[in-house]
C-alpha cells in the first residue's frame, strides 16, 4: 500500500503536469465503490476548471481548483497516479501473466484505469489506475472538508515524540498497532512502522503504554527520518508503486527488516522474524529490538 513517501513522491512530480492546466474532460470507468462521488457527476463537475494546488493530507492528495472546490485522492492498496507518458512494466503487469523481455513498456489506458484526464492544452493526460479498486476519489464543494481528513493527527513528516507519547498513555495495544493509527501520526504505515521501529530498537508489541518518553522520541525521530529518506530515493517500489513519470522507487533496496523474514539482521546478524499484529504483517529482529 502506498504511504506517506509514495503519495508524497506522487504529489511532488505530478504537480508540474497537474498544477496550473485546465481540465478539458475526464474518462472514467463504470460506477464501483472506487468512485465516492458518481462518475457522471466528477465529469460534470471537474470540466472546465484548473487545478490550483496538488496537496498531501496523510496519505491523501487533495487537487484544489480555481474555484474553490477539491478532489479527494486515495491511492489504496494499488493505486497508480502517473501521466500518460510514463513506461514501466509494472504498469503492464496481469495477474498470473508474465511479461516478455521485449514488451512495448507504453501505457494505454485499460479496464483499471478509472480516471483519464484530459487537459485543454497538448500537454500528457494523467490516469488513475486501480487493479484493485481500494483508492478512492471524493469531490467536494467549495468550504467542504471530508471526515477522513478531519481524523487525521499530526503530519508523520512534523510529528515529534510528544504526538506520540500523548497518545499511548492509557493504551495497552502494541506500540506498532499505535503508530499506525492515522489519527495519532498520519502517513505512517506498514513498511515505515517496520523500520522505524527497528531504527528505534523498540520491539513492535511492547504495549504503547510501557513506551518510555524517550523512546517515543526515539520511534518519532526515526520515523520521520527514514520518511524523508524514502521520499529523496522515490518511495518504495515492492509491488505496484511507480512515480508519476515512471521510474521504480529505490528505498525497497534499504531496508533493514521489512519483508526481510529470516534474513540476518543488519546489526548483529540475527534472523529477521515476521509475525502477524493487528492483521498486518510485522518485520523485528528479535535481538535488536526489546
């Protein structure tokens, strides 16, 4: 699933073909629990406006228009926002249906691709693809906000040990299953949990409310830290993540626990263990991290 780093990264490079151009008409799909605002009424609504700002909430993005209405974007578990010039093979990838070496990495617009947009300009159209169909897409009137974004805590990216602490005193669910409530640090998710706890040396089931201060600065500081270094290399690309304009991600090529189940630990060689908390999967070195 893409997290802060992933929608970060998309923001940052889709702004140049997003921000500033006029939507001349958008193609959708038919209607799905993909779509929270009808396709016929995002058609009606988004043609003719320009795109004012492209922000990050969490692990939302929000396009603001010229006249003060949004479009709430959630990237789900395989959601793809890119510009119609983007080749990678991950943007080709079938189910159960391997890719020969010499395929044409070109996108075209498939079955998954539930938002084509189309601009007034001669300038690439930008898609929203979705196998899966767990992204989300809301438009909202002007002076309009959304309940998902009025639950989210401090942003991972300014979060410091005190957000945290606050929030586990009286908790006796895993610090892990904490840290990944967006309503206490938004952004933090699966695969950065995983290593900012193993960055912390704190083990991911230690109840939250036996976290020391200390260690909540601990957990907070390496979290935004490796956050920021996610969102300097891409993101991380381990299943379906591609930038807007294509490229892979390259922090799946650091890190120190996630998915690294019984391969030696960095630090002092232990084998990684996976274990299943709060129907994630959950990445520690048992020696590290206590």
């Amino acid at each position: 699933m893409p997290e802060l780093p992933e929608v970060e990264v998309t923001r940052r490079r889709l702004s140049p073909f997003f921000v500033g151009r006029t939507i001349a008409n958008i193609a959708t799909t038919r209607p799905s629990y993909f779509f929270l605002t009808p396709p016929k009424e995002l058609q009606k609504r988004l043609s003719g406006r320009t795109v004012s700002e492209l922000q990050r909430r969490g692990k939302y993005l929000v396009a603001q228009f010229d006249d003060g209405t949004q479009l709430l974007l959630h990237l789900g578990m395989t959601g793809q926002l890119f510009t119609e010039r983007a080749k990678n093979r991950r943007l080709l990838y079938r189910r159960n249906q391997a890719l020969a070496p010499d395929v044409e990495q070109g996108f075209k617009p498939d079955v998954h691709t539930h938002l084509a947009f189309s601009f007034t300009d001669d300038g690439p159209r930008v898609f929203f693809r979705d196998v899966r169909k767990f992204g989300k897409v809301r438009w909202l009137p002007a002076g309009a906000s959304d309940e998902r974004l009025e639950k989210l805590g401090t942003d991972a990216l300014v979060a410091v040990g005190d957000d945290l602490f606050a929030a586990t005193r009286r908790r006796d669910a895993a610090v892990k299953s904490v840290l990944l409530d967006q309503s206490v640090i938004a952004g933090a998710g699966n695969i950065y949990a995983d290593e900012a706890l193993f960055v912390a040396g704190v083990h991911p089931k230690r109840a939250a409310s036996r976290v020391s201060e200390a260690r909540c600065k601990a957990i907070v500081d390496a979290l935004r830290g490796i956050l920021e270094r996610a969102i300097d290399v891409g993101g991380s690309s381990i299943s379906d993540f591609v930038t807007p304009d294509g490229e892979d991600g390259g922090y799946q090529d650091e890190r120190k626990v996630y998915d690294r189940a019984g391969a030696p630990c960095v630090t002092c060689g232990t084998p990684i263990r996976r274990i299943v908390l709060g129907q994630r999967s959950t990445h520690y070195c048992p020696k590290c991290q206590t």
